[in-house]
C-alpha cells in the first residue's frame, strides 16, 4: 500500500511540477486540460521509476566525473522523451529542456519533501 501512495504523490507532484514549469518558461507550452496533466504526470513517474535508473547505471562513470552535474542531462533526456510521447506538451530548444528540468526537480523535491514532513509530524 506504500508503494501505491507513494506512486500516486509522485503522479500528482509531477503533474503540478510541469503546470508551474509551463507558467514559467516561455519555451514549454500546454495545449491539454487537468486530464492531460495528469497523463503527463504518470508518464513521467513511470519514466522516472523505469528509465531513469538504466541511464544513471549506464551513465554513472560521467556522474562521477560531474560530481552530478550530469543527472541534469539525464532528466532533460527523460523530459524530451515525456515531450515526445505527450502530444499536449511542447517544449522549444534546449533552455526549455534545462529550465524544465530544474523547475520540476525543485517542484518535486519541495512536494514530496512536505509530504514527508507532514508525515513525520502525524507520528510523533
């Protein structure tokens, strides 16, 4: 049952994540309704839980080099894919792909990371 919340916060954080990236960055564009949002939500947790760390393994020896830097080219690529497949979502040229990815992460790490937090809080 874990798995499923957590799998659902991750839908709902990334459909939020891209709807606060497009009102951004002028180089993403929505053409779709809340439905398409959460579409694109669940096609990014999925990229995210399945893709991302076959490209992490593959990629690990220039992480390393990066000191990390290169987890940013590797979300853009998971973004280019999602952007690919989602017919509704639209982004122009590379700063669109690297502003979007930096928005979504910290979108997400701001969502779940209050999520845990209330968790926490509920249990002591």
């Amino acid at each position: 049952m874990r798995f499923i919340t957590k799998f659902i916060l991750r839908i709902i954080a990334n459909a939020l994540a891209i709807f606060i990236a497009v009102r951004l960055i002028k180089e993403i564009t929505f053409t779709g309704d809340i439905i398409d949002y959460i579409v694109v939500g669940i096609v990014l947790a999925l990229a995210n839980m399945f893709v991302r760390p076959i490209l992490k393994i593959v990629s690990a020896p220039l992480i390393f080099i990066t000191m990390g830097l290169f987890m940013i080219v590797i979300n853009a690529i998971i973004l280019f894919a999602v952007d690919y497949f989602i017919e509704a979502l639209t982004i122009n040229g590379f700063m669109g792909y690297l502003w979007g990815t930096i928005i979504i992460a910290i979108a997400n790490a701001i969502i779940v990371g209050a999520f845990k937090q209330h968790k926490r809080l509920e249990t002591e």
